[in-house]
C-alpha cells in the first residue's frame, strides 16, 4: 500500500505544473542563452564577455557565472543544443532524401556544414576544438564522440538505402563508407578552426565537392 502510495505521489508530482521559481529559472536560462548566441554571432567569441551577456539578458553576472561557470562552459552548452537540433534536421533528411544520393549526401552534411557557431569565427571553433581535444574535457568529449557516432550512423543509414535501390555499389561498404564522408567533413571543420578556410560558406562548398567526387566513385 505505501508502495503504491509513493508512486501515485510520484507521478502527481511528474504532472505537477513548474513553480515560480523553477520558471524563474527558466527565464534566466533562456534570456542568457539567447544573449549569448547573439553576442557571440554579432561580435565573435574574443569580445564577448560574461558581463555583456549579464547586461543583455538582464541579470547580474554572477547569475551567468553560476549557470554556466565560465564563458567555455557557456559556449560548451550552446554547442551541445545545436548539435542535438542537427541531428533532428539530419534525421529530417534521411527519413525522406532527395532522389539523387549526391543530393541527399549534401543535405545530410548540411546542418553540420552551416554549424550557426561557427559563424562567429575561428576562434570559437578552435575553442570547442581545444576543449574537445584536452585532457580535462571528459564530458565535451564524450558528447562530442556521441554526435559523431549518431552522425556516422545517419549518413551509413542514408547509403544503405541507396544502395538497396540500386544507385550504390554493391561493394561499397557502406560503415566504412560513412566513416570516409563524416571524414571529410569533420576535416574540413577543423581546417576551418585553424584559419585555413576562411568562411563557413568556403569550408561547405569544399566539402559538398569532395562529396560529389567521391560519391562519383561509388554509383552505379
């Protein structure tokens, strides 16, 4: 009886409406969030500071340094939210692909390739990739590793299709395949970060080429 007790309380709580003060906290997040992307996307990451968010989203600046620690955790959590929102894009794609696989290949590296942070500049880029990359970035990295696999996965999901339609090869690995073309692009990524393609738009249009000159290859 006290089981069955603790588990209706339980469930009456899950359906509970948010209190004040969790939607107060809510609204903090959010204004913080959304001035920092827009900070970020207006004035780069170098000249973004914690107290320019603070004074945009209307807060003091010790609430965003209390939320998000430090301006890398910041942008830590602005990147996970937006690789989590390309996986659903990317999912989009695959679930119903343009009819040329070139095509569709395309759409699906798009999301990735049009990376909305990137579009504050290399240094940002290069931040995510110092984080992911050292040795105290356990959690960006495991989530990166994650977004990776699940981006892999979609673009394996995506040739096999195709390659059951009869537009790939039938010996063309499609794992193997998928590892190649996510690659590439995550290459290029990184060229970006380094400052050795100059734009968002340069670092997308090289890598929607070597697609098309791979997948050459690889149709029937």
């Amino acid at each position: 009886m006290a089981a069955k007790q603790i588990h209706k309380t339980t469930e009456e709580q899950r359906k509970a409406p948010p209190s004040l003060r969790e939607r107060n906290k809510a609204k903090k997040y959010l204004a913080m969030f959304n001035a920092a992307r827009k900070l970020l996307l207006s004035e780069g990451y170098d000249k973004t500071t914690m107290e320019a968010i603070a004074e945009r989203a209307e807060v003091g600046v010790a609430t965003v340094y209390k939320y998000f620690g430090t301006k890398k955790g910041l942008v830590m959590e602005l990147a996970r939210i937006d690789m989590e929102e390309m996986l659903e894009e990317v999912n989009i794609v695959v679930a119903d692909p343009p009819a040329d696989l070139a095509d569709a290949m395309i759409a699906v590296l798009a999301p990735p390739n049009n990376f909305e942070l990137a579009k504050a500049g290399a240094s940002l880029v290069r931040h995510l990739l110092d984080e992911a990359w050292r040795p105290q970035g356990e959690l960006w990295r495991e989530f990166a590793n994650w977004a990776v696999a699940e981006f892999e996965a979609k673009i394996e999901e995506l040739l096999a299709d195709f390659q059951l339609r009869g537009e790939l090869r039938k010996s063309v690995d499609t794992r193997d395949a998928a590892r190649i073309i996510y690659s590439l692009a995550d290459y290029n990524f990184i060229c970006f970060g380094r400052g050795e393609i100059t734009t968002v738009e340069a670092m997308a249009e090289l890598t929607n080429k070597q697609v098309r000159m791979l997948l050459g290859k690889w149709t029937t």
